[in-house]
C-alpha cells in the first residue's frame, strides 16, 4: 500500500508541476515581466494542458485523500478531542 501512495503522491507532484509551468505560461503579464514576451509560445496547447492537467490534479488529490482517509479520521478524532500532540 505505501508503494501506491508513493506512485500517486510523485505522480500529483508532477502534475502540480505541469499545471504550474503552463499556468505561468498562460498569464501573460508574468511572462512580460520575466521579458519572455517574444517567445511564441501554443497557448491553445498550453491552455489543453493545463486544464487537462487540472482534471487530473483533482482526480488524483481524490484518490489521494482516500488512500490517506484512516489517518484523516484518527488526526480528526484526536484533534476534536483535544489529544492531539503539540510539537
């Protein structure tokens, strides 16, 4: 079980990535203040990734809360009981 939440948790990490880069891509007064403004860049592409990107992110943080959901509840308890350890 700990090698599938690896491989979702690497994996939301490069699609957090992906939609990052094309999302700083897709604005473009950050790409002029960088002065990248000449690069020409496929928006339309850009735009297909990052919000394929986005789709994926969603369906992955789903799959990665229900991986994770004993330990959600067991902190939830804890933390509503007021057990919950303080560092």
């Amino acid at each position: 079980m700990q090698v599938v939440k690896w491989c979702v948790n690497l994996t939301m990490g490069m699609v957090f990535l992906l939609s990052a880069v094309t999302g700083f891509f897709k604005f473009t007064l950050l790409v002029r203040a960088f002065g990248l403004s000449g690069v020409v860049l496929p928006i339309a592409l850009m735009s297909d990734i990052h919000d394929w990107a986005g789709i994926a992110l969603c369906f992955l943080v789903a799959v990665h809360l229900f991986l994770n959901r004993a330990w959600i509840l067991s902190m939830t308890k804890k933390v509503l009981a007021g057990t919950a350890e303080n560092p």
